[in-house]
C-alpha cells in the first residue's frame, strides 16, 4: 500500500485558444453518467490575451459594459421581432439574444440593438473577435473517483467578458 499518495489528483492546464474570445469558453467537470461534478475545487482562470498574445490589462477589462446611464424600470423595450406571447419586452442585450435564440434566429450584429449598444456589449464583441484566451490554473478532484472527464468547451450565450471560475 502506498500511504504517500494523497487521496486528491491535481491536474494543471495552462491552454491558450488562438482564435476563441474567453466569453466563449468553459470548463466543465463530469463524472460518469454525464453529471456535473459539484465537489472539485479550482483555481482556474481565463486571460484575455490581444491578437499578438500580449495580455489585456485589468483596466480594460473592467471598463467592458460599465454603462451608467439611468433608465426607467418600467419600461419594455423591443424585442426587434422576436417578442412571444411569454416575451414582450427585451430590456436589455441577453433578453434580446435569449428572444432571438427562443425564435431559433441567428444574430448578425448586436450592434443593431439599442440595448446591446448601450451595454457597451455590441463594441465588447466586436473589439473581442481578434483575441485569444489562455486558460490556466489547477483542478484538484477526489482520487478515488470512479471516472472523471474535463471539458473546456466553447459556449455561445456567456455575456461575460471576463470569468474566473
């Protein structure tokens, strides 16, 4: 018996996507039956990195969709054709995507929404589609597990522009 074995597994990753913006990736943690696994602990983070593979200061980051203007919380904005019976109002950018996304609609450009405009998100993702992402830090799960899977896969409806999970 080995009794110097500690009974967690740390697994270090250190990924750089070339061609992937960080709002559009994810790590997840599953366990056999495709569940996901609640009791990993981490340190994983993701690093906006310009096109040349230098790092977006935290400066910038910080001032991605920090709008500040006052608006009426009674108001119910358009839905720019994609209102339903349950959604008639799009107050803000993702209500707009989750509208579309609901009516099966791709999107072109979030710089044709006001709300998206507004969020500063429409700019966000037009400055964001040169950039890369480096993914790195450590997972640490129970050894004992039967079997264990890591994902980092590419997710679509993150408005994030930055996520450290």
């Amino acid at each position: 018996m080995d009794t110097t074995r500690s009974e967690l597994l740390d697994i270090y990753l250190d990924v750089t996507f070339h061609h992937l913006p960080c709002d559009h990736i994810s790590v997840d943690a599953m366990d056999i039956s495709g569940g996901q696994q609640v009791d990993v602990d981490h340190d994983i983070k993701k690093r906006r990195l310009k096109a040349d593979g230098t790092p977006i200061s935290e400066e910038k980051i910080q001032e991605l969709g920090n709008g500040t203007a006052v608006l009426d919380p009674n108001r119910c904005e358009s839905c720019y054709g994609a209102e339903t019976p349950d959604t008639k109002c799009c107050n803000t950018c993702e209500e707009v995507r989750a509208a579309y996304r609901a009516r099966g609609w791709g999107l072109e450009s979030l710089a044709a929404f006001d709300q998206c405009k507004r969020e500063g998100l429409a700019k966000a993702i037009t400055e964001m589609k040169d950039e890369q992402c480096n993914v790195q830090g450590r997972l640490r799960s129970a050894r004992y597990q039967v079997i264990s899977t890591y994902h980092l896969v590419r997710v679509f409806n993150n408005n994030t522009p930055t996520c450290t999970i």
